[in-house]
C-alpha cells in the first residue's frame, strides 16, 4: 500500500516484555484496528527452534498445522491520523541480529517510516500500588523534549540490552527518529499477563502520538486487575508487609533523586532482568487469582472487539 508518512509500533516477545505488557498493547491495536498484513521477516535465519519453539495447533478439531515464531508488519490507515501506522508484532530473535537489524531498516526505508516507537517491559523492584512507572529515551534532542513534556522520565541505565536498544541504536545511525517507552514490572507479577502495565503503555503512546483512541475500556481493566491485587495482598500479612517495603523504598529513592543533582533515574536502579527477592507465596496466589479470572472470561482485548 501506500503510506502518508507512516509511524512504527515495535514490540517483542522475550527478553524485553515482562509480563507480556509491551506484546499485549500491540495486539490491543491489531484486534481494534484490524490492519493489513505488510509485510514478515522469515523466522528461518534468526531463531534457533529448540529456543522458540513452533506451536501446533487443531484447524476445526482434526488438522494440524505448525505455527511457527514470527515478525510480522501490519499497515494501518485513517483519514482522521495525519499519518499512517505500521504495527511489528514479533519475537526476539536469537540469531544474526546484525542481519535482522539490516531487514528491519529496509522495511522503514521502503515505506519512508517517519519515526520508529519501541515499547517494553522489564522486572523491577516496584510495587503494584502505585502508579506504572514508564521511562523514555531517544538519542533525538526534539524527541527527548516531547518526552519530557509528558513527564517521562529519561534514563542512564548501561548494561546488557535486548533487540528494542540494538534496533534503536541502528534507527539513529539511519537518521530516523526513534523513542522506546520501557514500563516497570513487579517483579512479584511476572508471571502473568499485566493488564496495569499494557493499560499504561497504551496511555502514553496514545498521547505521544496523538491517536486519541478511546482507551476507558482497558484502563477499566486495569483499574479491576489492580483492586484484585491489592485485596489479594491485604488477606495475606506476610505479601501486605513486602508490598509495604517497596512502598517505603520507592519513596525514599524518590526523595533521594529530588535531593540529588544527578538527573538520573531511580528506576535504573529497580529495573533488572535477572534474579529479585522471592515472593513466592505472594506470586502463587496471584497467579491462582489471575488463572481463575482468565478461566471465567475472555482477555481484556477480545472485548473491545465483541464492541
């Protein structure tokens, strides 16, 4: 097709999406928007299959078919956007990143992509009481801007990456504007789908790229899956006592970072993607809960579809 000037949505399975939360926004946009296919990078040279594995599946309850791991574009155009989206739902890929990179960027030169906007995920020591915190960042002085306009924290973290820094890295060497939002899981929710977390990366892009789509249908949700936790940790002394840790850390980090001339950012210091402290009886029961409430209803995205 083509495209006035068109923006790209980017998110990935694996590394860079705890709880599924940047994945799950994509798709909240696939099944509201339902776009075109564009275009797929064959999964053949970047994964190993004993990593990703194909999925089988029953077509009508007797055939079989394999579906496979996949990075897949999908276009979407609307008279009332002033430009056009590409949506890229994949998986992280394990091999040859250098030459998925080279793949991705020919896509975005092919279409003239205008921006690029990278969502993720990552395990932090944060509570789920308070609000989502999301962080940006850009190598563009005008991007970082607007950033700080929403109040989106920047930040300084250095250490190991996933394919959203590479992919930015390889947008800024290609001159075109790029911004990743990263939003803080608790760690002591990864395990399921976080309605919360997907509900407050949704709100930001929204208002970053001024698509002023309706969104009170999953931030309800995520009002809902958020009183289910708290009254979840509150029968429960021992997850009411560590929930009230984080509180208090989260705090004093924050008052630290106000009395500070470093401009870095707290949650540098809270995002991880390796081990945290154990919850374990706070986790179990969250995921029993989570478990049910998946059992007696469809997942947050299906419903705006039935709409």
């Amino acid at each position: 097709p083509l495209l006035r000037d068109p923006v790209v949505l980017v998110a990935f399975a694996g590394w860079n999406d705890a709880a599924e939360a940047a994945t799950a926004a994509v798709r909240f946009l696939i099944d509201k928007w339902k776009p075109e296919k564009l275009a797929e990078i064959d999964s053949e040279d970047f994964f190993d299959y004993t990593e990703t594995r194909p999925t089988v599946k029953l077509v009508e309850g007797i055939q079989r078919t394999i579906v496979w791991p996949s990075n897949i574009f999908y276009a979407y155009k609307d008279s009332e956007f002033s430009r056009d989206v590409i949506l890229l739902q994949g998986h992280e890929p394990q091999l040859k990143w250098k030459t998925f990179t080279e793949t991705f960027l020919q896509v975005c030169k092919r279409f003239s992509v205008s921006e690029v906007v990278f969502l993720g995920a990552l395990l932090a020591e944060v509570p789920h009481s308070i609000d989502v915190p999301i962080s940006g960042t850009s190598s563009e002085k005008d991007v970082m801007e607007r950033l700080h306009e929403m109040d989106v924290r920047g930040s300084r973290y250095e250490g190991p990456t996933g394919i959203l820094g590479v992919l930015q890295e390889a947008c800024h060497g290609a001159h075109i504007p790029a911004a990743s939002f990263w939003a803080a899981v608790p760690h002591y929710l990864a395990a399921t789908p976080n309605t919360k977390v997907t509900s407050a990366l949704l709100t930001y892009v929204n208002t970053f790229l001024s698509f002023g789509l309706d969104l009170n249908g999953i931030q309800s949700d995520a009002l809902h899956f958020d009183e289910q936790i708290t009254q979840l940790v509150s029968r429960n002394p021992e997850a009411s006592a560590y929930v009230k840790r984080l509180e208090q850390q989260v705090e004093e980090d924050e008052d630290d970072e106000e009395d500070s001339e470093d401009t870095g950012n707290y949650l540098d210091k809270a995002m991880s993607t390796g081990p945290l402290p154990s919850a374990d009886t706070l986790i179990r029961d969250v995921e029993e809960l989570l478990r049910k409430e998946r059992e007696n209803g469809p997942p947050f995205f299906d419903d705006e579809e039935e709409e």
